[in-house]
C-alpha cells in the first residue's frame, strides 16, 4: 500500500476534502478536487464521463456548469458559454426550479464577460 490507516497527513487531506466538499457525492469530488488542482484537462475528461452516465437531472445541470467553470478558466469562453447554457435550460425545465442554482449559473455566465 501506499500510505497506513495511521498517515495523519492523509487523515487531514481526507478530512479537509470533505469538509470542503460538502453537498457532492462520489466522482464529482474527485473533478472538483482535479479543478483545485488546475488539473482542469483530466476534470473535463471526468465530467465528460460522469454526463454519459445515467444521472437525475439536477446533476446533469452540475456537472456541465461544472464543465463551464473549467473551460472559463481555460479562457475557452464560447465553450464555457454553452455548458452554462445547458445547465440553465435543465435548471429552468425542472419541476421544482432551484433558484440558487439558477442565479448560481447567470453569475458564471457573467463572469465569462469580465
């Protein structure tokens, strides 16, 4: 193994990604961590993956904001327009809007102008 059950440094590392990550579940704490980590190309090629899976809706709406975020970073910013307007359309269609969400993704959409 690389590390023991006693690695207190991994303990911490463990414990901050957690508490960092709160509200995301499985792979995509993985993608938000790549991001932290600039490793943005290997967090596209993760929430690429994790959309052709079978998902509930509001988490297809996350991971392409999610794929908007990184291609902002990427200075990509037609791409990053496009994943956001994807979340949006799939925000607004849902049965219960979440409306933090929706503002969330206008505000991206705003940062891609700055």
């Amino acid at each position: 193994t690389l590390t023991s059950d006693t690695d207190t440094q991994l303990g911490i590392l463990t414990k901050t990604m957690r508490d960092s990550e709160k509200g995301y579940v499985g792979w995509s704490v993985l993608g938000n961590v790549l991001t932290k980590m600039n490793e943005l190309d290997k967090a596209e090629e993760l929430f690429c993956r994790l959309l052709e899976g079978n998902l509930k809706e509001n988490e297809r709406a996350a991971y392409f904001n999610q794929l908007g975020n990184i291609k902002n970073q990427q200075n990509q910013y037609l791409d990053a327009l496009d994943f956001y307007k994807k979340s949006l359309e799939i925000d607004e269609k849902m049965d219960k809007p979440n409306y933090s969400n929706i503002a969330n993704t206008h505000n991206n959409m705003g940062s891609v102008y700055e």
